[in-house]
C-alpha cells in the first residue's frame, strides 16, 4: 500500500469520525457534548492538514 493511499484512506477515516462525532455530541449534550465536539474539531483539523499534504504533492508532481 502507498503513502498517498494510506494518507487517503485516514483522512477518510477521520472525516467519517470527526462527523459521528459530531453527531453524537449534537444529540447527547447532557453528558460531555461539548468534548465530544472539540474532538470532532481536532479531527477535522487533521483532516484539512491530510488533504492539504495531498493538494501539496499533487502540485509538486505536475510541475516540470
């Protein structure tokens, strides 16, 4: 498997986690919905920093 699939595949993972989360922190408030939410951020964060490594590489590939 290659870096750039592996990094594909998380930030998929991620996206998917951080809006199950979101989700969950949404509909349960009573107990720790604002962590739930702050984790959900976290991992959206990361998954804006994979995506923009990947614009990064896809760039630096198409130059001559």
């Amino acid at each position: 498997m290659s870096f750039e699939k592996l990094i594909s595949i998380t930030s998929r993972l991620f996206f998917l986690g951080a809006f199950v989360l979101l989700g969950i922190a949404l509909i349960e408030r009573v107990a720790n919905g604002g962590r739930l939410l702050e984790f959900a951020v976290v991992l959206l964060v990361f998954v804006i920093a994979m995506q923009l490594r990947e614009m990064k590489e896809e760039l630096k590939s198409r130059k001559p």
